[in-house]
C-alpha cells in the first residue's frame, strides 16, 4: 500500500513556519496542529528564517521577495545562455563569410 506524499504551497510553508518565528509556538506544537511531521516544520523555518535573514535559497523560496529574485536570477541565466549562443553564431556566420571573400 503506497502512501501518497504530500505537497504544499510556498504560502502554506510560509505560515506554518511563521506559527513558530512569530506567534510562539513549539515545533512540536505547530506540526501536531497542522498534521505535519517536526521535521518538515524544522526545514521550514530555517529556511524561513534564512530567507527573512536575505538568503536566496537553492529549493523553492517561501516568501515573495525571494521567489521574485529567484525568478529574475531564472531570467538572467537563460538571457546569459541565450546571448552566448548569438555570440556564437555571429562569429560562426562571421568565418564562413570571411572564407567565402577569399
């Protein structure tokens, strides 16, 4: 019998990180009340607080300011990739074109 894993959302992430870092609830508290296991929270709320602290972090970021600099740093490396392959073929077309005055 196959258990079926869970998802949740960055924002349910978020506010149940947020039980613990701001309304004072134990970790232990919080997962019961929220059917989680402890160490789903303790993952949460470090990184959480990672994140409150300015750190991008590699998985999924749980508030919106780090999900927006994930998003534009996503932005950044495909325009970076996109303008190497330009480069590229500029140079390419550039050699082929300087073979063919010969």
């Amino acid at each position: 019998m196959d258990r079926q894993r869970r998802t949740f959302t960055p924002e349910f992430k978020r506010e149940a990180a947020s039980l613990v870092l701001d309304q004072g609830y134990s970790h232990i508290e919080a997962a019961r009340s929220l059917g989680l296991v402890e160490s789903a929270l303790r993952r949460w709320v470090s990184q959480l607080q990672q994140e409150r602290g300015g750190v991008t972090p590699t998985s999924k970021a749980l508030t919106p300011e780090q999900q927006k600099i994930q998003e534009l740093e996503a932005r950044i490396n495909r325009l970076e990739r996109e303008k190497s392959i330009l480069k590229k073929a500029t140079a390419l077309l550039m050699a082929e074109e300087h073979e063919r005055s010969r």
